[in-house]
C-alpha cells in the first residue's frame, strides 16, 4: 500500500486537513505545470486527467468529532449553453440530448460554459489523479481509466460529483468519458441529465447475450456517453459480485482505448456496490460533506474501500439557503467577502 498523500499546494486540501486529522499523512510534493499536461497517450491506456489526492489514512486510531468549517459558497455557473458538437467517437449505443436547462437547475458544469469557480475547481482537482494515473498507468494500464465515486452517506454529492467529474474530463482532449450509473437501489444520472433510461449495467450483467457496449448512450457532449444501471432486481449485489463484472468492465475499456470510466455509486456504509467496485478501479474519489461527514465515517468507508489502493477525498459542501436560487458550493472556494 502506498503511504498516504496530502497535496499542501492546493487550498482544497489545506482545508481538509484543518477539518480532518489526517497527520498521519505526508506531504505531496508540488506539482510544476509541465506535469499537469497529459502526457502522449499510450495506445492501451491514454493519461487521465488528475483530481486532488489524499490517499486513505490506514492507521486508524480512535475517531473524534469533527467540526464541520463553515465553507463559503462558490459561485454556481450561471454561463449560457455551449453550441452542440459532435461526440467525437460514435458509441455503439442510441444517441441523446444532455438538458441544458438541467445542468443550470442542478448548478451543474456547464460544458462549453466560460470557465467559472465551479469549473475552475474541478480543473485543479484533476493534478493529483493525472500523477495516480500514470503511475497506474505502469503497472495497470487498464485500471488507471477507471474511477468510482462513492461516499459514506445517502446526499452526500456523489452524483453531483460524478456528473461534473465527467463534464470536465469529457472536456480534455483525447479523453472520452464513460459515466455508468452503478447506483442500483437508486440510479439517478440519466433522469439528473434529462436522458430518458434504458438498459444499462445490471441487464449486462444478468444475460450475457446483451452486449454492454449497446447500452452505452452517446450525448451532445463532445466525448461524454452514459451507461444506465439497468433493470433492477434484488439480485444486483449478486451480479456486482460476480466475476461478470470486471469482464464487462474490461469490455468497456478494450471498446476505446481513449476512454475513461467513471462509476456512480451507492453510499459505502449501506450498500456494498460500491466495496465490490473498489476492487475493479483505479482510484476510488471519496466525496465528504464537510458539514456532515464525520472522522468516523470516513475511516469506515476507507475500510469498506480497501480493495483499492488509491482513495481520494473530495470535499463537498451543500448549503441550503431557504428560498435562495441557489444553494450549492463546491469544495471550499474562497469567497472574497469573506
Ligand atoms: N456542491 C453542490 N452544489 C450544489 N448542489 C449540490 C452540491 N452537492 C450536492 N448537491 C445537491 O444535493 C443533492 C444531493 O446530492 P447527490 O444526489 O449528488 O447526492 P448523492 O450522494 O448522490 O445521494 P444518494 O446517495 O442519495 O445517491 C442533489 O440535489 C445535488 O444536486
Ligand atoms: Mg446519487
């Protein structure tokens, strides 16, 4: 197991660990910008951009309370909707239209959208996947394009995170990001985005005769398709489990080599989707309410993670403001009130 990281360099993590304990950490060196291009991408396994790192504290000692900072609110993007564009790869899968109006009701990244805090924040948190990444890249070049986002906790901002994640890698050249909803009990990716369900993931699973790739949904946005999670059943913990699943992962990889595949998923400590998926990715981006989350929670879904090396902390906030227009922040941008 790698030792744990803390980035010092961005105010993101400065901020966590004056929220968490996390001194059992070190401190990540900085990052120079010529590191923060993708390096020229491997037939097999193209760089992925990079998000913040804080790999998982293993030393667990006893938990304390955390005091939840007040994290001031960014500024939601407001842009109007970039002109519609090609994707650049046909997917194998039918084709839809991503709801602008949506994207701005949820205070979502805006694809094409001049670049806002919110954009701007998920721009610095991909410098330290991109170094995760090609490490990875070296040893697993598969599992270096795959990501899981999950938390301890049921409104957490997973799906938030999940879908502006893959709005802002689908914005990098030469990457094309797969989103699969992998949330079974409560998939919400497609409806959130406008997109009308279909099969998906858990269908794949259960009759081998489904291709996955036909499942794929293609967008309007450059290089972003969906895979719905499918039918459910009360069957989906056996599937996840079972080794069709990282067959139809490596078939969703070997169907473009340029892809990166970002996993929505269930809350860790009431679903075990998200344990089981920890042992097929790459990285595994832990989103944590800072007004909510506690210390305890977190090491306990850092263990339920375990089957991989390589967890993140993203830091969320939401503050609801009643009868406000908008209530969200994104990790901890500075308000320049305040
Ligand atoms: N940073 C944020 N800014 C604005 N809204 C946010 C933010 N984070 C989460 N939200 C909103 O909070 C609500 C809950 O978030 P979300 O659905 O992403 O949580 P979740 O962890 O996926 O929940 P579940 O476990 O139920 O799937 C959603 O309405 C989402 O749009
Ligand atoms: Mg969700």
């Amino acid at each position: 197991m790698n030792k744990p990281i803390i980035n010092k360099g961005g105010s993101l993590l400065e901020r966590a660990a004056e929220v968490y304990d996390f001194s059992a950490h070190r401190t990540a060196r900085a990052i120079p910008d010529s590191e923060l291009q993708p390096a020229p991408a491997p037939k097999a396994a193209p760089a992925v951009p990079a998000m913040p790192v804080v790999e998982a504290p293993k030393p667990v000692e006893a938990p304390k309370p955390v005091e939840a900072k007040a994290v001031p609110i960014a500024a939601a993007p407001v842009a109007k909707p970039a002109p519609v564009q090609p994707a650049a790869l046909p997917v194998a899968g039918r084709q839809a239209r991503i709801d602008r109006d949506l994207l701005v009701e949820n205070q979502m990244l805006i694809p094409g959208a001049p670049i806002g805090v919110l954009a701007e924040e998920f721009r610095l948190a991909k410098r330290q996947l991109l170094l995760t990444a090609r490490t990875l890249n070296a040893q697993e070049p598969d599992k270096a394009r795959t990501i899981l986002v999950c938390s301890a906790k049921p409104g957490d901002g997973k799906t938030y995170c999940a879908i502006n994640r893959a709005i802002s890698m689908a914005a990098e050249r030469d990457t094309r990001v797969l989103l699969v909803d992998a949330d079974f009990p409560k998939p919400g990716i497609l409806q959130r985005l406008g997109v009308a369900d279909g099969r998906g993931l858990l269908d794949a699973l259960a009759d081998p005769s489904i291709d996955i790739e036909k499942c794929v949904v293609g967008t309007d946005i450059p290089n972003l398709s969906l895979l719905p999670a499918g039918a459910q059943t009360n069957a989906d913990v056996e599937l996840i489990a079972s080794g069709r699943t990282p067959e139809l992962i490596a078939r969703l990889l070997a169907a473009d080599p340029g892809r990166v595949v970002i996993f929505d998923s269930p809350p860790a400590l009431a679903a075990s989707p998200a344990s089981v998926l920890a042992l097929h990715v790459g990285q595994v981006m832990l989103v944590v309410r800072a007004d909510k989350t506690s210390e305890g929670e977190i090491r306990d879904t850092v263990q339920r993670l375990e089957g991989c090396e390589h967890i993140q902390l993203l830091l969320n906030k939401v503050s609801f403001a009643p009868g406000g227009a908008r209530f969200g922040s994104y990790y901890g941008q500075e308000d320049e009130e305040q």
